[in-house]
C-alpha cells in the first residue's frame, strides 16, 4: 500500500504584519480595485479540454453584465502594474481574452489571459487567495533559485506571473523519450539539483505537474531547465519526503533516467554543486534574506504537529541539534540555509555569513 505523505486539506495562512512591511519594502504591494473573492462570483462557466480531449480542470468563467466591465477594467490595471511599473498608457492596447477557473488544489487559481489587440500576442497571469507559507515559498525562489519570479499581493489577493514552460508531466509524457542522450543527460542533472534545491528551500510537493520544463535552443543542442511552478507547500507538512521530489510516483520516469544516465559518484558531484551555488546565494542577498527570515521565523505557516515532525526528521537526518530545538517552520529553513553555508560555503566568504544572520 502507497504511504500517503500529503495533508488532506492545507489551510491558507494569513499575512502577519511584519511580511506585509517586507512586502513594501520590496515593492510587492499593490493597491487594486479586483480581488479574488471578487473573481469568484462568475455567473457561469464551461470545462476546458486539452488536444487530446481530457478534462484540464479549468473552466472558462463569465459575469454578469454589469460587473464585467469593471472586473476586465481592473484585470489590465493590474497587468500594467506587474508587467509595466503601473503604466496606463498601455490599457487601450489590451484585451482581457479569458477567465479561467481552476477547480483542482488547494489555491484554486484564476488564470488570466491578457491580449495585445493589435498583434495578438498574449500573456498569462494568476490571481490567488494570499497565503503566508505560499508568499515565503516565493521569495525563497525569487532569492535563493537560478530564477526570478514576478508577484504582488494586495490584501487577501495575490498576483502571480505565469512560468512558461511544458508541464513536467506532459513533458515526461510526450517529450522525454524523443530526447537524445545527451539531452537526456543534461534533464537527469537538471533533476538532480532540482531535487536538491527543493529539498534544502523545503519546498514540498514537486510532483510532476507542479513544476514545467523548459527547453532552449543553443547552437547545435537544446538545453533544458526545471523550474517550480506551484509554492503551496512551502514548509508545511511534517515529513521529510514530502519535500523529496524524486519520492513522488509522478516524477519515476525521471528518477529512472537520472540511474540511467549518471553515476552514483556525478549525482554526488551535482548535488554538491548546487550545495555550494546555494551558499554564494545565501551571501550575495544576505540583507534581503535575513529580513524575509525574521519574518519568517516568528510567523505561523504549519501546525505544531507537522513542526515536531519535520524537525525530528531533519535532526535524525542531518545530526545538527540546532533541527531539534526549533521553535518554528521558518526557524527549520533558516537553520536548513546555515547548515549548507557552514558545509558549502568558501572559506574566504566565512567571515561575511557570520554577518547574513
């Protein structure tokens, strides 16, 4: 019988104070007319189908008359301030083309497509309950991960950019097997510090549709990036696996190629590798991480339960007794970064993480 690793139903925490201040300070405030509670008062709304004719979970909303012209009015303001620093001058050449709905998960995102009427390029962004855990689960990749994400939250509401990217599962699906070997190896390694990256950051809940894949065109070859998608699971849940993307069924096809294709001792050297980029991370943004950590330290995102689980298993795990005695989920991924600053680090940068926290 499959152990069951994750919560049935994981509640959404609300923005204390002292992160809504950190969220100012670093200019992910926003002020607008539309909320989410307001997105969800659609009148109607029909199921979406993929290619292949299956049910995607979303559904296509509308709204009464008179309220959709408000709500298309405040969805392009709000894309002019993600995307354009707050500039309406470019309001007359957008298009609000779709409202999705999706009803599967814990955020039950909106998934907003933008048009440009005059070329029809278009773009996609994602309206969300706010959620504590989800806000630090994007900072964290936002400071710590090889990428940037663009996001605003607005009282209850929180303002996400879409990741462009394939699914990891469609991906897994219909790509990995036409992928030559070489390609095929550059995935496994891509996986591997994946794995790595979400394990230390405590990011749970890598199956393969929470993350996309993202192929580039260089020369004569395709390089390939992984990239989370979905920040739910932030240092939520209680045990260690959850945060282990290799252990979720969806993602075998990718632990299978990652045997495949490296060794025991190059899985080693790429896990080390990332170990290391992490703690030069650490340094270089040692001011912005250490105000997101004393927020984080004293907010609640996790039942006391799911605390004195993790961090008996990371104590078992790592033998840093500093695991054992904290009091918070964000005390654990605080004590999680030190931990790799302390093994990873240069030694000539030592003096300065002495001053990161």
């Amino acid at each position: 019988m499959e152990e069951k690793l994750m919560s049935k139903k994981k509640p959404a925490y609300p923005v204390s104070q002292k992160l809504q201040d950190y969220l100012s300070r670093y200019n992910r405030d926003i002020k607008i007319s539309v909320s989410y509670d307001d997105l969800l008062r659609f009148a109607d709304g029909v199921n979406l189908y993929d290619q292949q004719d299956k049910d995607t979970l979303w559904i296509s909303v509308y709204y009464e008359e008179h309220e959709r012209e408000e709500i298309m009015d405040s969805l392009k303001r709000v894309y002019a301030v993600l995307h354009s620093d707050g500039n309406e001058q470019i309001l007359p050449f957008l298009e609000v083309a779709s409202i999705d709905y999706c009803t599967f998960g814990n955020s039950k995102p909106f998934r907003i497509k933008i048009k440009n009427i005059y070329n029809d390029n278009y773009t996609y962004f994602y309206v969300k309950r706010a959620d504590a855990s989800r806000i630090y689960g994007l900072e964290l990749e936002h400071i710590l991960s090889p990428n940037r994400i663009n996001f605003l939250v607005y009282s209850d509401t929180l303002i996400e950019e879409h990741i462009a990217g394939i699914p990891g599962d469609e991906f897994i699906e219909n790509y990995l097997e036409k992928c030559d070997d070489v390609g095929k190896a550059q995935i496994a390694k891509e996986f591997v510090k994946f794995n790595e990256r979400c394990t230390i950051l405590l990011l749970g809940d890598m199956r393969s549709y929470n993350y996309v894949v993202i192929p580039t065109h260089d020369f004569d070859h395709i390089k390939y990036k992984i990239r989370a998608i979905d920040f739910d699971q932030q240092c939520y849940e209680g045990k260690l696996k959850v945060y282990k993307p290799h252990i979720f069924k969806e993602n075998f096809k990718m632990v299978d190629l990652v045997s495949n294709m490296l060794s025991t001792g190059v899985i080693e050297l790429y896990q080390k590798e990332e170990r290391a980029v992490l703690a030069k991370r650490i340094i270089t943004s040692r001011t912005r991480l250490k105000q997101l950590m004393t927020c984080m330290t004293t907010d609640k995102i996790s039942t006391q339960e799911n605390l004195q689980q993790l961090r008996t298993e990371l104590y078992e795990y790592t033998k840093d007794i500093k695991f054992k005695r904290s009091r918070s989920m964000g005390q654990i991924v605080k004590n999680a970064l030190e931990f790799v600053s302390r093994n990873y680090e240069d030694v000539s940068l030592k003096r300065l993480m002495q001053q990161s926290f």
